[in-house]
C-alpha cells in the first residue's frame, strides 16, 4: 500500500508526492498544472536551463527527493 500526499501551491494542485513499501517515494505533477501555462513555480529545481517542466519521474530510495527533503518532519510521511 503507498501513502500519497498532495502537494498545492496556494490552492493550486501541482501534483502528488508518494511513498511506497521499502521507503521509496516519487514525485508526479498533476497534468493540470502541467498544461497551466500561468501556472505558479514549485521550485526551478524542476525546470531545464531552457525553462521547460521536467516530467520524467525519478524514484528516490530512503529520502525524498531533493525539493522535497527539508520540507517535510523527518519519518513516514
């Protein structure tokens, strides 16, 4: 079973953080905000050097992924 936690930007829904059994996670943008072209930054972290979004989705092992990994109370999330 995964927990899966919702990440907004203010009310934006930017897409879903999510945990599965052996303590890895991954981050997914929603395909909403993905097709926003006004849509709020998350962070530059997730754009090339030519300002396109990176959609392609890394699985990270023990931690979270880098945007991620002070943001939230060390633990399960």
């Amino acid at each position: 079973m995964a927990d899966i936690l919702g990440v907004y930007l203010g009310s934006v829904f930017v897409g879903q953080l999510t945990l599965l059994p052996g303590d890895h996670s991954f981050f997914v943008f929603d395909e909403n905000y993905v097709n926003d072209q006004g849509r709020p930054v998350l962070s530059q972290s997730f754009f090339t050097e030519s300002s396109d979004l990176i959609l392609e989705t890394q699985t990270t092992r023990t931690k979270l992924p880098p945007f991620f990994s002070n943001l939230l109370p060390k633990g399960q999330l």
